[in-house]
C-alpha cells in the first residue's frame, strides 16, 4: 500500500473518532438540558403550589397594615382628647382660681399685696373641705391687718357669739 492511500485511511479514521466524539458530546448535551428542562418544570410547578400561601400571606400582611393603622388613628385621636382635657382643666383650674383670687380681693382678713400671697383654691392642702361656709383658711396668706377692730355693741347670736367677734378658726362675713 503506498503512503498516500494509509494517510488517507488514517485522516478518515481520525475524522470518524472526532465525529463519534461530537455526536456523543451532542447527546449528553441534549440530555443534560432536557434533566434542566425537567427541574425547571418541577420548580415551576412547587412555585404554583406556594402561590396560594404567598396570596395568604400577603393578604396576613395587608391585614396587618389595616390593624396598625386603624391604631394609629385611634392614638391620634385619644392624644388629641387628653390634650382638650388638659386644656379644659387648665381653663378650669384657671376660673376657680380666679374665683378665689376675687374673694380674696374682697376678704378684709386676707392681704393679696403681700409678696408671698398665692391663691389657695378651697380644700387645696388643708384638709379643709369647703363644707363650713363660715370656715376660711388663710394659713397660706400674710394676716396683716391695716385697720382696727371696731367695737361691738351688738347682742349675742344664736350660737353665743357676737356679731365681729373672732373665734379661732371661724371668719364671720
């Protein structure tokens, strides 16, 4: 056999081997990619069969959304209702102490132009309860007294006492 005719028989032998080779990489190529194809599918199909608690879940959330803003409202609107009621208590505590303030202004026993003299509201720290009209308490106030008693010449009340006369812990008006 001359040379020629065994190169060729080799160079076709080469070139079957590499196109065996070719084919059979081909193929595991095409069955790798139909197992990928597989698990996409079976991915696919685990998705579809969580979409129904991915749905609840959102719904639990949206939910919950709804339930804190619904709280929020009401914190709001509870704050803006103890904040009138401080301010209602503020204009009234305000009223009674001008109430106080003008009966003080008027009570010839208590002197509202001494440095330290601060309205007291009635009952505030004295245990007194409001319930003795003829009761004041004026610890909280500078007794100075810029006129003198008068004389009385007036026939005894009823309970013994004397028109303007003074008995400890009772104002007569």
């Amino acid at each position: 056999m001359n040379d020629t005719v065994k190169w060729i028989v080799i160079a076709v032998i080469v070139i079957a081997v590499l196109l065996a080779l070719a084919a059979l990489a081909m193929k595991a190529k095409k069955r790798k990619e139909e197992q990928r194809r597989l698990q996409a599918q079976e991915l696919r199909a685990e998705a579809h069969t969580h979409t129904g608690s991915v749905t609840e879940s959102q719904r639990e959330a949206q939910l919950r959304a709804t339930e804190a803003e619904r709280a929020k409202i009401e914190a709001a609107r509870a704050e803006e209702q103890a904040a009138a009621a401080r301010q209602q208590a503020q204009v009234d505590e305000a009223r009674v102490e001008d109430r106080v303030r003008e009966a003080d202004r008027i009570d010839p026993d208590v002197n509202t132009r001494s440095g330290d003299y601060t309205p007291q509201p009635p009952g505030a720290g004295t245990g007194h309860t409001g319930t003795d009209p003829t009761h004041t308490d004026h610890t909280h106030t500078d007794h100075t007294h810029t006129s003198t008693p008068e004389p009385t010449t007036a026939t005894p009340d009823d309970d013994g006492t004397t028109p303007g006369s003074t008995t400890p812990g009772i104002h007569r008006a």
